[in-house]
C-alpha cells in the first residue's frame, strides 16, 4: 500500500544541509541500473512503473512542488551492466557520484577528500555523506525485479548503498549462504550493502535516506523485506525447480 502519511519533508533539504555544499538547485532523484537485457518490454514496463509511482507519491502526498526538480538517471549499457553483481554496480556508481557531484560542490573538495569520495573502502563517511540519496544511494533491476512484475502484486526493484557492504575485488569470490540472495553466513542482519523496496515505495525510501543512517532502519537482508505483502522476490523460480 502507499504510504499515504508520508509528508515527504527531507527532499527538499529542510535543513539546508544539501543546499550547503552543493551549487544552485540540485536534482533530486534515483539513479537507476539495467543489468538484464534480455526482455526489452518488461525493462520498458519497469521504467513506466517507476516514473509512475514518482508522481502518483508526490500527489498524495501534496508535494508536486518537487517534480520540476525531480531527474531519474537511467545507466544502461550491455556490454558493462547485463548480469552485473551489486559490487559491479557499487564500483560504476561511486566513479559516477565522484565525477558528478565533485563539480557541483561549492567549496572544491581538497585531493584528500577528492580520495575519500572515490574510495568505496573507507572506514569513516567521505564529504557525499550528507549530501542526501542521490550521492549515496541507487536503484539496480535485475531479471528477478523484471519477473516480480508478472508474479507479485507489488513489484520490487534493489536498492545499493554506496557505502555499506563493500568488498574489494579479491574478497567477492564467496558462497552465499543457502536460502539467502547474499551473504556467507544464516546471520539475517549480515550486511550485504543492498536489499530489495517495492516500487511503490521509491519516493518515500528515498525520502528516509536523505539522512544516510537511515540504512540501518530501513536494511532487511535479502531475500527478505522490511514490508512484505504476500510471496517473497524470488520464490517462484524455486516453486518452477520443484
């Protein structure tokens, strides 16, 4: 169901947190991957979804104010993204948020500084930090999201956190844990830096994420969901193997 209370009160920077260190009127909005190429309808269909739900959640909520600033980016190329892990996807996005927003700072960031955003490893938030969801958040679809749109009621998308669930390229060659979509261990709190939201949630979730600590409130290990109406993401591929 839509979150109907949702007043949607920190896109727009109540605080001026954002405004502060960014330059002139900054977009708000998901940047979105394709990794899966092989229906061109259905992706088609997601994006409808998804654009949807944006202006359908700003009108309950009373918040069309925001759409004139509102910029989903679309990352799409099949020689880079068709079957891409989420460490693939967090690798791609963290060059992209460093080219993007280091320009659109209004104090240029120093060369250590400069490091920090471009290190997805760091142990203590770099500037991006608080810079809202944008800079520290995406949106990745995959062939199990493309499929939800045929066998859940409420279709599902991932979200990756930029700064959580990093793995450097010689630690990913791992076995995930049975009954998990990622992770080694039975622990349902392992941080694995992503998890699913349905796609009627994307204007609220984004909207908790502006304040970055948010992930540890919304997280829920994947396959499972911090709000979940009726079968799993997923399910039905073991219910066909049975």
């Amino acid at each position: 169901m839509e979150d109907t209370e949702s007043e949607l009160t920190r896109i727009d920077d109540p605080k001026h947190v954002v405004r502060h260190m960014l330059k002139s009127q900054y977009p708000w909005g998901w940047v979105v991957y394709r990794c899966t190429y092989s229906d061109e309808e259905a992706w088609q269909k997601m994006l409808h979804v998804l654009r949807n739900k944006v202006v359908e959640t700003l009108k309950i909520n009373d918040r069309m104010d925001l759409l004139p600033f509102h910029e989903m980016t679309i990352i799409e190329d099949n020689t880079k993204f068709d079957g891409a892990t989420s460490h693939n996807i967090r690798d791609h996005f963290t060059t992209w948020v460093a080219d993007t927003v280091m320009e659109r700072m209004v104090t240029a960031p120093s060369e250590p500084e400069q490091r920090e955003i471009r290190d997805p490893y760091k142990e203590d938030p770099g500037p991006e930090w608080i810079m809202g969801t944008r800079y520290n958040f995406c949106l990745f679809v995959d062939d199990i999201c493309l499929e939800s749109l045929e066998y859940m009621t409420f279709p599902v998308v991932k979200v990756l956190a930029k700064n959580f669930g990093a793995r450097k390229p010689d630690n990913r060659d791992y076995t995930i844990y049975p009954g998990w979509e990622d992770g080694e261990t039975n622990e349902g709190s392992e941080e694995v830096g992503w998890m699913y939201t349905h796609a009627m949630e994307i204007v609220s979730h984004y909207d908790e994420l502006m304040e970055t600590d948010f992930w540890y409130d919304t997280y829920s290990r994947p396959p499972s969901m911090r709000m979940s109406w009726g079968i799993t993401p997923g399910s039905w591929r073991k219910t066909k193997v049975k």
